[in-house]
C-alpha cells in the first residue's frame, strides 16, 4: 500500500511527461496521433481552471488533477534547485519554569 501511494504520487508528473513525450514520438501512428491531441489538448486547457466559475468546473475535473501535478513539478524543480532556503525556523523564547 505504501508504494501505490506514496511513492506512486510523486512519480506521476514524470510518468505523465513520459507519455506525453512517447506520445509524440509515435505520432506517426494513427492510434498515438490521437492520444497525442488529445493530452495536448488538456495540457491546453488546463487555463480554464481559474475562469470557469459555478457548475461548469466539474468538467474539468481532468485539467484539476493536471494542474496538481504542474504544481508538483514546479515544487519539485524549487527544491531541487533553488539555493534559497523556503523553511525557517521561527525563534523560540526559554519558557520560565
């Protein structure tokens, strides 16, 4: 349980480009064409998250789980390379006893 979650989560972004790039390659394929298109096309889409008010964002329930995942690379690629330290510690006072 602990790998199918856990370690599987913070594989996925690069799973995800991955496909996406295996995608590309293959795109001479009909059947790889059309994966292709269409994952660009939810990358595409994925702006849509901060417009679409109400209702209509339950359809964009895809671009949502794309967009957690942009964030995690973007996470990722801070902490890895930042030299900027994001955790500080807060100072303590002595507690009298």
């Amino acid at each position: 349980m602990y790998f199918s979650h856990k370690v599987l989560r913070m594989t996925i972004p690069l799973l995800l480009m991955l496909m996406f790039a295996g995608s590309a390659l293959k795109a001479g394929h009909p059947f790889f064409l059309v994966l292709f298109v269409l994952q660009a096309l939810a990358y595409a889409t994925i702006p849509l998250v901060f417009a679409v008010k109400g209702k209509g964002r339950r359809l964009l329930a895809v671009q949502y789980y794309l967009l957690m995942n942009v964030a995690l690379v973007v996470g990722y690629w801070q902490y890895f390379f930042s030299r900027e330290k994001y955790w500080k510690k807060t100072p303590r006072r002595s507690r009298p006893e």
